[in-house]
C-alpha cells in the first residue's frame, strides 16, 4: 500500500512506526533527500491552509517538485472537467504522487483506483482526514509519552468534522476512552459509533455537557462548525445559527477543568464564533499550535514512504466464504400455484420470494433485457410462508453470477433449474464480496452519486450477509436491508 486514503487501511503497529519516526524527524533527524525531484502533484479542489502548505514543505525539505493548484479557480474544473481526468493529466505530467482535497467522499479512493501513482487523502468532504490523524496522534504521544490510557473529549461539530471522524476511527486499536459533546444537531452519526464500539470493544460516552467533559479529559479535542458543509438556502443558515458558537474553551472555563488537560484543535478556529478563546494560546493547555507544526514532519515521512516502500498491507479480514451458491434438497412437490398462473417446463424459477418483492427482483436481475419469457407471480399462497411471490424464466438456465444479487431484495428466495418439469437442481445464492453498480450510496455527497458526474459506479463491500451489512466502498458509509435502494432502472 502506497496510498494514503483512510486510517481504516492502517494496522496499529504501521501508525505507531510513523509516529515514532515523525517524532525523530521533529527532533532533527534527517529523512533524505531524493536526487532525482521528483514531482508532487498538489491537488486542492478545496480550501486549505495547514494540510497544504505543511505537504508543501516536507515535499520541499525531500527536494521534490510541487505542480498543482489550491482552488478550483483558474482551472478547467470550471469548466467542468471531472476529478479523474484533472488527476490523469497530472500522472501524464510525469507526478510521482499526488495529494489531494476534494469536497466529495471516497473522491480520493476512486482517484487512487484509476491512476498508477499514489494517492494521499488531505480530507475528502466530512468523511476522512488520515494524514490530520497521524499528526495528531504523533502529537499526543509526544506530549503524553503515550496514547494508551488517555481519556480524550472530542468536542463541536462531530457530524461534519473528518478530522474527528478519522481520529475516532485510529483510537479503535488503542485504550483509550472515548467521551463525545456536541448537540444532536451536530452529533456524529451513529454507524461512526457502532463502528467504534464493535471494532474496539470500548462504550462511548456522550454528553452536551462541556464543562463535564474538561473535567474529566486529558485532551479535548474542538472542532469548527463547518459551516460549508451545512445544507445550501434558508434551512442551512438555520440549522447552522442553532449550533454557531454553541462551545467555547476560554481560561475561564479551564480553572474547573482537569489542570493538566491539553486542548487540541485541528484549525482553523472561527474568529467570528471561535471554538477558543484567544486567552487559551497561551496557557500550558493549549497543544494546538504543536499539533499544526507537527503537520510538516509527519507529512515528510508520509510523503518518503509513500514514494519508497510504502505502508506495508493491512492483515485482510477473515474471508467470507467463496462459494456462491447453496445446494439444497431435491424436494420439489407440484406448486399451488402450478396450474394456476403459470407452467414451466424448462427454465429458472425463483420461489418464495417475499411477497411484493418479485417485481424488485425482477428490474434487478434486468430480467427486461433476458431473450426469454419471464413471468412474476405475485402473492401466490405458499404453506411454509402464507404468501410469496415467485419469478419463472421459460427456456433458459440463470447463471449463478447473475442471480447472486438476489440476496440484496430477498432473504429466502429459492432457486428451481426445470427440466422436462422436474426440478433438478435446488438452491440458494449468496451476495458476492463486492457489489458492483448496483446499489445507491445514501450519502449524497459521495463520489459515486450519479448527481455529481463523476462517472465512478457505485461499489459496495459486503460485510456481514446475516444480517445484511453493506458498506460504501468509496465514503465508507455502511448500509442495512431495510435503508438498500437499488439503480433498478438502470439499464
Ligand atoms: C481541518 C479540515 O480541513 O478538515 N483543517 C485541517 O486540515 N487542519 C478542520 C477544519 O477545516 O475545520
């Protein structure tokens, strides 16, 4: 792995050796310097002041040269130019590498799949900033000596702030307690915490109480309200009036906070509503200005890793079983509803399907385009489940490949082969690993929505097929059953 696009990619032991040797850059070791400058392609389609010029510098100091852009303004992005040409142009120009900024989740992932070089995520919209999280990390350890057994108060806008959600996700693998205070408004959104709770095996604790909070934290780590990422017209500048300035760390609210606490904040701090007060920057509490220089080396390790040999490749999960399809039993008795809506001789029949589901199915399999008959029979009375509805294709044998999405609108769909009106062969299908161009990513601000013309197919991994779990490929946001919509109209 030479890219860098979400923490969830990285081992523990992989973040702790970078953070080791950040620390020993930070303390005057000397990281090298590559003869042959080679070319950073900066690619900032958003905003951005520590993460870009702390890239520019560590890419600096290793004698790279730097191309790119900070802001779309002034390139062909404005003249609609999508993510994955502007970041083949730069491939074509010879970048060994690219780091990049973009407005849409999972934009950084698709962008790493289509080019050979490595790609580093500096933020892709609300979802991830791993980079941020490395420094971070390197920052408290440096400060604490350690990460294990600190308790650490993630303050503000929880739902927006990727810095938060990237830092949450790299605390999964150590011992740490978590408290989490913002508003409901802001709150992180809730797969983020069972995410974090089933993969650590640790409670959250939440609370809106941020006097509480300081109390009892060694860090508390305040975030802006990303105004930018609130929804566009009237309701935006509502929900983001409720929340403006809602926390505020000052000197004064310090005195009754743990006096060792440290405060960390990823910057930039609002100075219109800011999140500290300026009486804090001085005191021995505030960790923020560290945290920001930490930034540079940190990012000269990513960026000599990146180049050289990598980050190493995360153990893989244990494999969900290969085999698609489940033989079952021959125990065929005529259908109820046999002589009544339909006779097939020869072909597919797709049995005990919930009913009302059929004609879901049917537009999934696009058994439209199949050059046979196809009938969908719904609410035909069945003795093991009252109802179901049941799809027949005359005359032609269905893949497995092509039924195995089946389990993406049914959980107990069956599947008959006839022959000569004998079923000869019974089974059931499971969902492959990957689930391509098929389901809706429900984050509308993930790259594979058709909305933004990105042309990247949606792709989901599946992780859990009892209960059905599913998890966007490029933002990461997980999916159950009952929220699954389907691109059935898709042809
Ligand atoms: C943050 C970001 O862009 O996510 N800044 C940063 O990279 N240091 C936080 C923010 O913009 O509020």
């Amino acid at each position: 792995m030479h890219s860098v696009i979400s923490i969830r990619d990285f081992e523990r032991k992989t973040i702790d050796s970078l953070v080791k040797e950040a620390i020993a850059v930070r303390r005057g070791a000397v990281i090298g310097h590559f003869g042959d400058k080679p070319i950073l392609a900066s690619l900032f389609f958003e905003q951005s002041t520590r993460t870009r010029e702390s890239f520019w510098v560590a890419a600096d100091s290793l004698g790279m040269r730097i191309i790119g852009f900070a802001g779309p303004e002034g390139t062909s992005l404005m003249k609609g130019e999508s993510l994955i040409h502007t970041g083949m142009m730069y491939e074509g120009y010879g970048a060994s590498l690219i780091v990049m900024r973009h407005k849409l989740g999972g934009a950084a992932r698709c962008l790493s799949e289509a080019l050979r070089i490595p790609v580093i995520n500096g933020g892709d919209g609300p979802c991830s900033h791993p980079t941020q999280t490395l420094g971070d990390l390197m920052t408290i350890k440096e400060s604490f000596g350690r990460i294990d057994g600190l308790t650490i108060a993630m303050v503000g806008d929880l739902k927006y702030g990727r810095t938060v959600h990237s830092l949450l996700q790299a605390l999964e693998s150590y011992d740490v307690k978590v408290i989490l205070v913002s508003p409901e408004d802001i709150a992180i959104p809730s797969w983020r915490i069972k995410d974090y709770e089933r993969n650590s095996g640790r409670k959250i604790y939440c609370t809106e109480n941020l006097s509480e909070a300081l109390a009892r934290a060694d860090i508390a780590y305040i975030t802006r309200i990303q105004r930018e990422r609130f929804p566009q017209g009237s309701d935006g500048d509502v929900a983001y009036k409720r929340v403006s300035g809602i926390y505020c760390i000052t000197a004064e609210l310090l005195r009754n906070a743990n006096p060792r606490i440290k405060i960390m904040h990823p910057m930039p701090i609002d100075k219109d509503n800011p999140e500290i007060l300026r009486d804090v920057d001085l005191s021995d509490n505030s960790l923020y200005f560290e945290q920001a220089e930490n930034g540079v080396p940190m990012r000269n390790v990513i960026l000599k890793k990146a180049i050289t040999d990598g980050f190493g490749d995360k153990d893989l999960v244990p494999e969900m079983p290969e085999e698609i399809w489940r033989k079952r039993e021959l125990t065929y008795r005529a259908k109820t509803g046999e002589n009544k809506v339909w006779h097939l001789g020869d072909g597919t029949l797709i049995d005990h399907i919930e009913p009302g589901s059929g004609h879901e199915l049917y537009n999934l399999l696009k058994l439209v385009n199949q050059d046979a008959t196809v009938f969908v029979a719904s609410n035909v009375h069945s003795t093991r489940y009252g109802k179901k509805d049941v799809i027949g294709v005359h005359d032609l044998e269905l893949t497995t490949e092509q039924l195995c999405l089946i389990g993406l609108v049914s959980e107990r769909a069956t599947i008959n082969y006839l022959s000569n009106g004998e079923v000869v062969k019974k089974g059931t299908v499971c969902l492959p690993r990957d689930i391509l161009n098929v389901v809706k990513c429900q984050n509308t601000g993930c790259v594979s929505r058709g909305e933004h013309h990105e042309s990247v197919p949606s792709r989901f991994k599946v992780e859990s097929r009892t209960p059905l779990q599913l998890r966007c490929h490029y933002c990461e946001t997980p999916i159950e059953r009952k929220d699954i919509r389907l691109y059935t109209q898709q042809q």
